[in-house]
C-alpha cells in the first residue's frame, strides 16, 4: 500500500518502507519500480522480524556503525538490511523469493567504503 506525504522526509530521501505501508516523498516515484521494489523487500524484512524487531536491529547496526565510520550516509548504506536491499533491488522477484532472515548474511560482509 503506497501513502504519498511529502513533508516527513529528510532531503536526502525519497521513501520509507513501514509495514504494510510504503510512504513516497512525491507521486511520480510510484512508477519507480527499483525504488518500489527496495522497500518491499524491506516490508518482508520487517515481516520475518515481527515488525519490532526490524526496527531494533535496524536502528542497534546503525548506532553501532555511526560509532565505527563516524558518517551516517556510510553508517545507513552498511545497515545489514539496506546492503541487502540495494544489492537485489533490480532483482524484482527478489522480495517475493528471498530466504527468510537473508539480511544476516550481510551483517558481516566487508563493508561498503563509500
Ligand atoms: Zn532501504
């Protein structure tokens, strides 16, 4: 279910993924299919994680990785969950077909530089 509210979002993003819902900056990014997709997969995280539990981890890796890269666009972009979801999101059967709990993979792989 995709929600438009333009004014909830920091500049430097355009979407947020709250299960059930799917939340854009603006209406034309409904037809962004890579970005739709990256937040379903996210809804499926968020699915084999009850919901509360995605958001602790999620917000745990990246106090923690704030602390380890001192940048938070670095520390977001190694979040175990997002490496998951930008490394598959032009996979577009990925959400529907991935392994449940496929973001721990990602939790220790060699982390992003940029
Ligand atoms: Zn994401």
């Amino acid at each position: 279910m995709v929600l438009i509210i333009p004014y909830i979002f920091p500049s430097t993003f355009n979407a947020l993924a709250v299960w059930p819902f799917i939340i854009l900056r603006e209406p034309a990014l409904r037809s962004d299919y890579v970005l739709i997709h990256h937040e379903r997969i996210h809804l499926r995280q968020q699915l084999e994680l009850l919901w509360v539990f995605f958001f602790i981890i999620y917000l745990t890796e990246f106090l923690a990785k704030i602390i380890i890269y001192r940048q938070p666009k670095l520390a977001y972009r190694n979040i175990s969950f997002e490496r998951e979801a930008y490394e598959n999101e032009y996979d577009l059967d990925y959400a529907r077909n991935k392994p449940l709990w496929s973001f721990v993979g990602y939790i220790f792989k060699r982390p992003l530089k940029y």
